[in-house]
C-alpha cells in the first residue's frame, strides 16, 4: 500500500498549534524570538509503517535535515520531536518520513509521496504575534445604520432618505446608499445585554467616520467620529460600556481611500501645490485620479508620500493612533480593501503600509488586532510579518457555501459572475487545506471565519433551510479562526444580495426571530467559550466524503472530534488506538461513543443535516 492510500486517521499529523508545537506557558500560539530553538512533534500511528522521521528546515535559504527522536509510544501512535532553530524572521520546517512501503513529506497539505513547492511548508514566525485575546475571541459584526437607534441626533444628513426602523431595505442605487435608518453608537449600549446573553466577547464595528453614504466607507472626514452616531463621546462611551462587560471594541479603517468629499481630496483637486495633492494617485491631474474599483467618489491614497503616512497611521498623531488611545480605546482595526492599500499599478508599498501601522498599533497599545479585509487569496499578505490575519472568504466562507448551500437559491458572495458551485466535501476540504496550508498558523487562527457579512448574502438564504444552516453555525463555532456573527444571524434573517442583507435588528418584531436559531447559536458559542480544544487546538481531518465530514481539535488538554453531515450519512469507524481516543462526552445532545479499551471509535450515522461534538480527555503523556 501506498502511503498516500492510507485512510486519514492512519497517517501520520503535525499542525501548528500547542498540541504540536512548544509554546510558553499559558500562551495560545508559539511566539518565538529569532535564534530560539522550538520543540516540534509528529504523531506517526503504528499503522502507517513508518520507521524513520527527520525534519527538514530551510536556514537562509538552504535546506538542512535532521533526525527526529522517538519520544513515546502511546496507544497506537509514536510520538516524534525535533528542533527548529528560528534562523530567519520566517523559518520554514517539514517532516521527511520513511517506511517499508514508501517515503513522504508531511507538509500543511499533509502526506504526500511527491516532491512539493515549500509554498505549504509549516512556518515559525520570529515577530511579535496577534494579541492573546483574539485566540479565545467571537466576534458580533454590527453596521451602525442598522443595528439600534437611540436617537442620538435628530440633524439627519441631507444627503440621506430617511426610513422608519420597519421600513424596506432599498436595493438599488442611489437609493441603497442614502437610505438612513439612524441607528446610532448609544444604541448598541442600549442592547449590549444582547451581546452578551449571545455569548460573543467582542464587536467589529462597521465605519463611524461622518460620509454621505449608510456605510460610511466613503469616509469625508478621520478627524471626528460621525455626530449622527453621537460624535465623540457617543464612541468613547460605547468602549467603555463594552469593555465594562467584558467585551472588545474593533474599528473599521479605509487606507485604500477616502471619500471624494474629504478635506484631504478637496485641498488636492483646488491646488496642485499643496501638501494633500501627494496624497493620491493621480493619472491626470485634476480630473482623472485612480479610485477603489474606478469608483470615482473613492480617490485612492498614495502612500509613498510621507504626509500622508503620518496623518493617517504613523506615529502617535495619527488617525489610526488616536481612536486605539484615550478616550476612544479601539481594541483593534479592521483594514478596509487591505488587499489594495499600498497597490497601484507599478507601485506596490503594501508591505510598507502593514509594518508602519503595526508599529504605530503597537507603541499605542501592544494588544491591538489588526484585521485585513482581503477577499480572495490573502496568502501573500498573511506571512506573519504584517496583518495579523484576514476576513477568510477564501478559506473558509466559500468552501462552507460550497458545501451547505441550498439547490434553488442564487446567492451574492463578493460579485463572482459565475453561481457558487455546491461542491462535494473533498473539493471543500482541498479548497480550506491548499489556502490555508500558505499560512504560518498564527495567521490562521487569527483570521475571521464569516458565513456572511455586509457584502453577502444572508446565510439563512444561502442555506435554505434550518438544519443545513445549524450546520454551519456549528462549524464555524468549532474550527480554528475567529468566529464572526453578522447581526442578525443568529435570529435567522435572510436576504438574497449584499444590499438587501443590510436589514434593520427586528428588535420589536419577534415573530420574525428565528428563536431555535438563537438558541442553537448561543449555545455553540457557549460551547467553544467553554473548551480549550475548539479555540487553541489544532485540526486534523479524519474523514471527508461528499456529505460527511469529520475533524479532530487536538489540545495537549483535551481532544473533541467534530461530526458535519448536509444530507444522510452512513457510520464511520475509527481506529481509536491510533488517533489516542478513549471515552468521548457527548456535547451536542448525542451519546456518548468510545470506551478505554476498544481499538476502534464508530461515530454514528446520520439521516439529515447533523452536527454533532464530542470531547476526549488529552493524550496521556
């Protein structure tokens, strides 16, 4: 048998979490210094036949191999460890393993008996890592128009339509981005109760910078916070009320522009000569300038000009500075189009644009989180020196699409002209491993994990159905990333498109609550809140089949296997020795399965849509 015919739970695995990886004491994620040595281990079941283990890492540029040493036997599985050195900012490692029956390398993809790119080698990164707290975080995504009124200025823009809190969304252009619901800051004090009955420990904030659109990234000013929002001091307020019970506060930030009708851009477009006309990029000036998507009320900014990197996020003058310090205590920003910051045509400073504001983050406060909003492949901006992770799209909300959504729906994920294919689960599965596999792991487990957001569908539209959009809260709730909840979700809105998904919180109507999904929503927060293993453990696949998917969160505390199916599913056997797993806890309502001395584990079949969690204590050694 080949080694790459070996079914999953006999192949040997390696991740970079704590189950794998040294970390320091009570530390979610490896953070080490640059010449450290760190503990790497491979667990290799019996099963696979391998008899020899080296690690192979790459030192300025030059590979170097060694031999790993047998550290235990447990169960079924022998344990392996080698040393990294951490030569270089970002030190690449892979496991070279051998056996009777053929020689593979163990990379992010996992075993392969083929030569491969280090592209999905597993990275150690010698820079400081995102902030503790956002292992453990979830995050509620709040658009300011639409989640609560308090009345906080009654000075409607004139720019705005205005709409009663009950009215229908406008879905088509002009009237989609002038209609103003006037939700405001102290209104989401007003339901902070409802944050934290659900459970999250934090909110991402859609712009509160004062613009002449609802969603405010056409920003006409950084210097306030927008007065129909209450200004000031409706934000300062707002963060420490949040903060007061527990929960984080993360700003949303355009680098990539500002709004046509900013100071900035007007000063640029009357004189030539002036300080601000080097703030953008122009093609011919004044008229012609590049903009977000030739969008020509979002001027792009330039950042090689040095005026406008000290403005706007260098240094403690800055505007990204100002709202993580006193009074306003931003926990962290979320970087609008990050992808195209610092990107225009033969210009490319995005490297640039990331350190700067990091450093900037950092000398204000050091546990600033700093979120890139990238919607297709963020690979070559997450390497661990830059953004702390992004908005997954990629490796996570289109292939949860794929795989969970309905059969008659059309649905809007970031302007595809084409349908979101329904995948079966080993495309699905691909699709997470090859994207993510370009990760180091800190990246991964600090990027959002999303079924929609203010640019989607809705995800009880894309669903269908309850059982398929359980399905998925489940999911989310139980793999590495940070866990994002557009409002609403967990009362079950749908809507078809982007536009029609930005729904006022149906706060005095709750015939339209979904209350079985807020329900099963708080208590799969409740649940990963509640167990190491699902925020800080690794993830090992252990079955994929087109309706069936299985996967392990291992922690050096605690194991839970998690059950996904989307339609009926038969039962799988597992070999309990091999993967360490004794008795499982059911945690979802189902039984218990496995016992200390069987060889293998059955996880159960399915007949419809199912989620199911079970936790096994933490391998004995």
């Amino acid at each position: 048998m080949a080694l790459t015919d070996l079914p999953l739970d006999h192949r040997p695995h390696h991740d970079g979490s704590p189950a794998h990886v040294e970390v320091a004491a009570g530390q979610p994620l490896p953070a080490p210094a640059l010449g450290d040595q760190v503990a790497v281990r491979l667990e290799v079941p019996h099963a696979a036949g391998i008899d020899r283990v080296h690690v192979r890492t790459v030192c300025d540029g030059e590979p170097e191999v060694h031999a790993a040493r047998h550290l235990v036997t447990d169960g079924g599985a022998d344990l392996y460890e080698a040393t990294v050195t951490v030569a270089n900012p970002v030190t690449r490692y892979r496991w070279l393993v051998d056996g009777p029956d053929g020689t593979g390398w163990v990379t992010q993809l996992g075993l392969v008996e083929h030569d491969v790119a280090d592209t999905h080698d597993f990275r150690l990164v010698a820079s400081p890592p995102p902030p503790s707290w956002v292992a453990d975080a979830v995050l509620y995504q709040v658009f300011p128009d639409r989640f609560a009124r308090a009345g906080a200025s009654d000075d409607w823009p004139v720019w705005s339509q205005p709409a009663g809190w009950d009215e229908a969304v406008e879905a088509t252009y002009p009237a989609s981005m002038r209609q103003l619901y006037g939700g405001d800051l102290p209104g989401i004090v007003d339901r902070v109760d409802h944050l934290v009955e659900l459970g999250v420990t934090g909110i991402y904030l859609n712009p509160i910078f004062p613009a002449p659109e609802n969603h405010r990234y056409c920003a006409a000013s950084f210097a306030e916070v927008d007065p129909f929002l209450g200004g000031d001091t409706a934000l300062a307020a707002l963060t420490a009320a949040l903060h007061d019970r527990g929960l984080t506060v993360i700003g949303d930030l355009t680098l990539n522009h500002s709004g046509d009708t900013h100071p900035w851009f007007q000063r640029a477009i009357a004189d030539p000569e002036s300080v601000e006309a080097g703030f953008y990029h122009w093609i011919e000036y004044p008229h012609r300038y590049h903009s977000w998507a030739g969008v020509p009320t979002l001027p792009k900014f330039d950042h090689r000009d040095p005026q406008l990197r000290q403005r706007l996020y260098e240094g403690p003058g800055s505007v990204a500075a100002r709202y993580l310090a006193a009074p306003f205590h931003l926990d962290g920003w979320r970087i609008d189009a990050a992808n195209m910051a610092g990107r225009c045509g033969d210009v490319d400073v995005s490297q640039q644009v990331q350190e700067t504001l990091l450093t900037t983050a950092r000398d204000t406060r050091d546990d600033a989180y700093l979120l890139a909003e990238h919607c297709h492949d963020a690979t070559e901006d997450l390497q661990g020196l830059g953004w702390h992770g992004t908005m997954d799209y990629t490796g996570f909300t289109r292939p949860a699409w794929s795989w969970l959504r309905a059969d008659d729906v059309e649905v809007d994920l970031l302007g595809l002209p084409v349908p979101v294919p329904q995948r079966r689960g080993a495309d699905v599965v691909r699709t997470i491993t090859e994207v993510r596999g370009q990760l180091p792991w800190r990246s991964q487990v600090a990027s959002l994990t999303p079924l929609g957001s203010h640019d989607t569908s809705r995800w009880a539209h894309v669903t269908g159905d309850r059982d398929r959009r359980h399905v998925g809260i489940a999911w989310q709730l139980t793999f590495p990333g940070v866990p994002s909840v557009q409002w609403g979700d967990e009362l079950g809105l749908a809507a078809a498109d982007a536009e029609a998904g930005r729904i006022p919180m149906p706060w005095d109507q709750p015939d339209r609550w979904d209350h079985d999904t807020l329900a099963w929503t708080r208590r799969l927060i409740a649940l990963r809140r509640g167990h190491v293993a699902l925020r800080h453990g690794g993830l090992r696949w252990l079955h994929i089949d087109d309706d069936h998917l299985l996967f392990l969160r291992p922690h050096p505390d605690e194991r839970v296997l998690v059950q996904l199916t989307r339609a009926g599913a038969p039962a799988v056997q597992l070999d309990a020795r091999a993967l360490r797993l004794t008795a499982g806890e059911p945690l979802l309502d189902h039984g218990a399965i496995g016992d200390a001395e069987a060889r293998h584990l059955t996880v159960p079949a399915a007949d419809a849509p199912t989620a199911r969690v079970w936790r096994f204590p933490g391998p004995a050694r």
